[in-house]
C-alpha cells in the first residue's frame, strides 16, 4: 500500500515537471514569434540562401517532432520508477529536450535567417537547462544510485553517439505519443504564421524594425 501511495505520490511530481516543460516550451515559441514579428532576415525572400534556409528548417522541425516520438516510445510513463537507458536516453539524458531545441532552430529558419535559427535554438535550450536540472534533483532523491550512476555515464544534453544501445522501449502507450505528436505540431504552425508575418511585411502592414543575417 505504501509503495502504491509513493508511486502515486512520484507521478504526481513528475508530471509537475512535464507541465512546466509544456508551459516553457510555449512562453519560448510565443516569445520567438512576439520578437521576430517585426524582424526579416538580410537575404531577399526569392533567394537562394534564405530558401536553402528555410527548407533546412522544415526538415529540422520534422526530425525534431520524429526525434521526440522516438523518445517517448523509450520514456513511455517509465520516467518516474525506472531509469531509462535504452534508445535515444542512451546518447543524452534528455532527448525530448534536444529535440525539442532542433525543431526550435527550425522555427528560426523560418524566418531565412541564420542568427535567427541558432537563436532560437539557444533560447530554447537555455529554458529547457532550468526544467532540467530541477528534473534531476527530483529523479536523484526517486531512483537513488542507478540514476545517479546513470548521470556519471551519459552527457546532460549534447549526445554522445559512441554511447548509443538499443535498449527495451517497454510498454507501449498511445496516449502518450497522440500528446508528443499534437506538442510537435505547435513546431509546423511556423511554416504558415511566417509566411503571413512575410506577406505583411512586404505589403507594409507590419513595420520592419531589425534585420538579421
């Protein structure tokens, strides 16, 4: 009974946790979006660098969004009981967040701006940095010595591709990647909403007050 009440007790932790990586994943996106409203990228929209930009992005949002249903067949609501070490956990403690920032920097590349995609992969990796090491603290005190052995093995954030296992993605839980999936498709709204903000930029409906190369 108190095993039970104590893994209830986790579960409700941790999907503390998971709430706020929602809620910081979407302050990031609004506040990207809020901040290059009234930006445009040095190279003409026809040209060749800021298409071969933006369609680097598009498929950075894609692999980004695949990258983080690949990582939730492996976490699959394991997170709070069991160390996970198969798969993409093998390379990186938190591949949802490293994918998360790749699909970040596609959002820039929207915008055919080179700045603007490695800005955005760094604002978003530097929110998720906080989530992160509050995620840690908790899973330290939960899962003891094999988390803890887990963390002295496999890097932070920046995989390690040498370290890569197959590993058992356990039971498999459609609920939890229809959520990742509907999450990841907040990334492929850019494509649209920045060719309205292009649009309006060049009819003069919005002010061009910055440009970044």
């Amino acid at each position: 009974m108190d095993n039970k009440i104590a893994e209830t007790d986790a579960r409700r932790a941790l999907g503390t946790y998971q709430s706020l990586r929602r809620l910081v994943l979407a302050i990031v996106i609004l506040a990207m979006f809020a901040a290059l409203l009234f930006g445009e990228a040095i190279y003409p929209p026809e040209g060749f660098i800021h298409e071969t930009v933006e369609m680097v992005g598009v498929l950075m949002m894609f692999l980004g969004i695949a990258g983080r249903l690949w990582s939730t067949l492996y976490i699959g609501g394991r997170k709070s009981h069991e160390v996970v070490t198969g798969g993409p956990y093998s390379i990186t403690r938190n591949p949802l967040y490293v994918f998360s920032t790749l699909a970040a920097a596609g959002v820039g590349a929207q915008m055919g701006s080179l700045v603007a995609t490695v800005g955005f992969a760094l604002l978003c990796a530097g929110a998720f940095h906080i989530v992160i090491l509050r995620e840690e603290r908790f899973l330290k005190d939960e899962l003891g010595a094999p988390y803890k052995a887990y963390l002295a093995r496999v890097p932070r954030f920046i995989p390690n591709l040498s370290l890569y296992q197959e590993g058992d993605t356990g039971s498999f839980k459609p609920r939890l990647l229809l959520n990742t999936l509907l999450d990841g498709l907040v990334f492929l709204a850019a494509m649209p909403i920045f060719e309205l903000i292009e649009n309006a930029q060049g009819s003069g409906a919005l002010p061009v007050l910055f440009r970044l190369p």
